[in-house]
C-alpha cells in the first residue's frame, strides 16, 4: 500500500499510451492496409499492449506474498482473542458475558477493516485523477475584458510578437507583420514555420506570450474574446463535423439561422446536390466527427458553414487539402464568393494556387523571412525561389 499510488499512476501513463496506440492502429487501418505496413504497424500495437499487461503482471507479482499473507492473518482474529480471553477469564479480569462480547466485535469489525484498507485503492485512483484534471484547470486561461471596444477596421496587425505553446520552444519570435483590410494575404514556408500559428492567434484559440496582436486597430487583450471570434471565420483542413444532421452542422456557423439560410449557404458553396445525394438530405446524420462522410464531403460542409457566418475576416488553412481534382474547380469558385470584399489569410502548400495573392508572407522557423508580391519575391527571396522551383519541379516531374 506504500507504493500503491506511484504504480496506479505509472498504470495511468502506461495505460494511455496503450490506448493511443489502439486507435492509432485502428484509425490508420485503411493506410496500413495500402502500404503493406501491416506487420511493422501491429508490433507498435503489440508491444504497447505487452507493456500495459507486464507492468500489472509486475505490480501484482511484488505484491503477492503481502497480499496473500494480510488475507489470511486478517480473518485470523480468534487465534489471539480466544486463548488470550480465556487466559483473562480464568484469572478473573474478564467475566464472561464481556469475554463472549469481545469474541462477537472482534468478528464484527473484520469485514470493515478489509473495507476500510481496500479504500487505499480508491484513495490512490482519486489522488492520480484529479492530479490529471488540476494539470488542465491549473492550465492559463485566456483572460479577456468584457467590455465592449471599438474596431473600426478589420486589419490584422502583430507587433514584435513571441508565442510558444510549451514555454520551452518558441513557435514565433518576435514576429512583426500587417494583413490589410480587404485584401489577401497567404502566409507561405515549410511545415513547422509558424503559418497556421500565426493563423490560429488571429482566430483567439492562443493569446500572445509577448508582443501586441491588432484587429482593427485594438489590442486583442482589449477585446471580447466573443467579440473577436464574430469577426472571424475559419477553415481549416482538418474541420470538425458533429455527430448531428447536415442541417445543423451548417448551422452552426450562425445560431438560429433559418433552414432557408442554411441551404442558400450550402447552395454558395457548390455542395447543396451533394448533400440532396446523401440518403436523407440534409437530415442525414454525419456520424462521430463526420466520419460517414469522405474528407472532400467534410471540407465542402465546413466551406458552407464558414458562407453562413459572412465573417469579414476569412482564414483558409489548407481549405482544399482534401478536395478531389474535378471538384476542386467547384470550391474554389465557392471559396472565391466566400472572401469577396473580406480580409483574407490563406495558408496552401500548392504555391501556384496563390500566386494572385495582394501579399505573401514567408515564415521561415517562426520568423518573417520576407514579404511582397509572387514576382517579387521571386527576385528577392531565395527561400521562396527554392520552394517555388521545388513545387513547379514536382508538378512537372509529374507531368511527364
């Protein structure tokens, strides 16, 4: 019992890493499947499980002899009551009616002895959980004033801005930039940069660790958090459905839309045919995070989501990462009616679809590398030539 809540912890950990390599396993069953990677996939799987069940095999085995000794002393009672009870009697010090009375209560208090030590298991569990759950209401909220400001405008503005989702490693550093109002502003640069978190800032999922983030000329500190969401919509490529009809997951982008609303957004995103195709219609249940739908049907659904909430300010991350080639041309004119007149920020590893951009931004290991139109950068970034010759590269390689 000494140890016991260090290995009911260590129980913990073990146990949700078994688990995570459970629905990572299952989860990436189709891609395992196609890449043959079947036996090198179920190992992971495997050992993860092997490791949960040594360690209880482990706990348990160093326990055993305690365990199986404290279980059978303890319902011993009688051997000391009864010899040392006679003992008192013959003497004298006991009569008989208290020496009966001890055998009875000693009897008695067995069963909430064992109950009372098997509590040290409870306690343990308890001590480890809420250990968990304080980790997360000790965690830093976002603390916003609730008074209401003015923002006259909706460019977006970071001054000398430094974040860092650990504390440890900076995922920006000391950032300064400007998206102007009503123009659009694509944020490029290899995976890890610091492009969807600059992204995100803007959305209000983070504040800043240090620096100033400006919508409309307000310090966001200074802003309802609400009051800042209103202003933004946000697709991303990895957009969450519920598990709820269509109808509602649309509406979601504006509570209390009427379904007229709803459909009129769906019908500007070009997926209004695709979702009169699925079994019910627009009543037709998405399943848990949308999975009886394809990713394409997702992202369209989350395209007209965004249309129903008409946000002046628009963030597209990777928004067609999931559409097939022969509707693409279809969301993109969806996409194209989405930001019209709006401050746009969009995020795509294709450089050749944001090419028309009014500004590019390259991130560059949470720095600014540079910034300017496509054919500047061209002359003046070397970090974007390489990544421009690389993409047009591949996209000729293949080609032939």
């Amino acid at each position: 019992m000494k140890s016991y809540g260090e290995n009911y912890g260590k129980s913990v950990e073990i146990g949700g890493r078994m688990t995570n390599a459970i629905v990572e396993y299952m989860g990436g069953i189709e891609v395992i499947k196609a890449f043959s990677q079947g036996e090198r996939s179920y190992e992971k799987y495997e050992s993860a499980v092997n490791e949960n069940a040594a360690f209880f095999y482990g706990w348990m085995k160093s326990a055993q002899w305690a365990m199986s000794a404290y279980n059978a002393i303890t319902p011993s009672v009688l051997l000391t009551v009864l010899p040392f009870g006679s003992l008192f009697y013959s003497s004298g010090s006991l009569s008989a009616g208290a020496f009966v009375t001890m055998i009875i209560l000693s009897l008695g208090l067995l069963e909430p002895l064992i109950a009372a030590m098997n509590y040290t298991d409870n306690i343990a569990r308890v001590g480890t959980v809420m250990g968990q759950i304080n980790d997360v209401l000790s965690s830093p909220e976002i603390n916003r004033t609730d008074k209401n400001a003015d923002m006259p405008g909706n460019t977006i503005e970071f001054r000398n801005v430094t974040f860092s989702y650990d504390s440890e490693n900076d995922a920006l550093k000391n950032i300064s930039l400007t998206i102007p109002e009503g123009k659009v502003t694509a944020l490029v640069g290899h995976s890890g940069s610091g492009k969807s978190t600059v992204a995100k800032l803007i959305a209000g999922f983070w504040d800043v660790t240090d620096g100033k983030l400006l919508i409309g000329g307000q310090n966001v500190r200074d802003i309802p958090l609400e009051a800042q969401t209103e202003r933004i919509a946000y697709v991303e490529q990895n957009n969450f459905l519920f598990d709820e009809i269509v109808m509602e997951n649309i509406r979601k982008g504006k509570a209390g839309a009427t379904d007229e609303e709803v459909i009129n957004a769906a019908k500007a995103a070009g997926c209004d045919d695709l979702i009169r195709g699925l079994d019910k219609g627009y009543q037709t249940v998405v399943g848990s995070a949308g999975g009886h739908l394809s990713g394409g049907e997702r992202q369209r659904i989350a395209i007209a989501r965004a249309m129903l909430k008409d946000a002046p300010i628009v963030i597209l991350d990777e928004a067609t990462a999931y559409i097939d080639p022969e509707n693409e041309a279809v969301i993109q004119s969806a996409i194209a009616r989405l930001v019209q007149g709006k401050t746009v920020i969009v995020i795509a590893h294709r450089l050749s679809t944001i090419t028309d951009a009014d500004n590019m931004i390259v991130m560059d290991n949470g720095t600014v590398s540079a910034h300017g139109r496509h054919n500047e950068l061209l002359d003046n970034s070397q970090l974007y030539r390489s990544m421009w010759q690389a993409h047009t590269g591949t996209k000729g390689g293949a080609a032939e």
